[in-house]
C-alpha cells in the first residue's frame, strides 16, 4: 500500500448508533471479535478487485493480521472524517486498547497502520 487510509477503531456498540448501509456481511456482529474489519465498497474493489470480500484477510503494516467481516456503501464526500476501514477497537493493535492499557499501567507505542492485502487462510 503506497499511503496510510483512514481507519476508525470502534467498539461493536457504535454500529448501533452509527448506521451504515450493508453491502455485503452481517453489521449487527461485525466487530464482536478482536480481529474484525469492515471495509468501504471502494476499499474491498480496491484490495480484493469485489464488491463482496467477507472472509478475506488484510493486514496493517503487514503484521497485524484482520479478517473482513462486513463491506459498507462508501461515506457521503461530505463527511468531515472520512473512513474507508473499521477496525475492532478490542485488537490489540488498537489505540482503544493501547489507551485502555496504559490506563492500567502497562505501556505502549503508538500505532500507524498501512493494510495491505493477504489471501485468505484455508
């Protein structure tokens, strides 16, 4: 990946209050695990060359490993933040987790991510 996307770490809770239009995937369990991911339309034709990339694996600077849970219509270009990832906030690659454990004394490095594409694990 030649530049770093926009990604937004979120708990499964704001897909109940922040509601997007479903492409492909279940919305309501998106993000129940630490390594899901939901894409934007335009990031699973750009990754995986589909509309449907349920299932896929992408990784963030090629070590943190998430697998495609659900795709979502691309945001308005009238959104003031614009997002083409959600990430679950539960990964340990986190900036939520990382905040929540130096809150409980145990350091952390900032995290930057890059995702680049994987194929799927059998």
């Amino acid at each position: 990946v030649e530049h770093s996307e926009q990604v937004l770490w979120a708990d499964p809770e704001m897909l109940d209050i922040l509601k997007f239009r479903p492409v492909a995937g279940d919305l309501a369990n998106a993000l129940t695990k630490p390594d899901s991911l939901i894409l934007t339309r335009a990031m699973a034709r750009k990754y995986f060359g589909k509309n449907d990339a349920v299932g896929q694996a992408l990784e963030f600077e090629r070590r943190d490993p998430f697998t495609v849970t659900a795709v979502i219509e691309d945001l308005p270009t009238n959104v003031n933040q614009p997002v083409t990832f959600i990430a679950a906030g539960q990964s340990a690659s986190s900036p939520l987790a990382q905040l929540d454990a130096s809150a409980h004394g145990c350091p952390h490095q900032p995290a930057t991510h890059e995702p680049s594409a994987q194929s799927p694990s059998s």
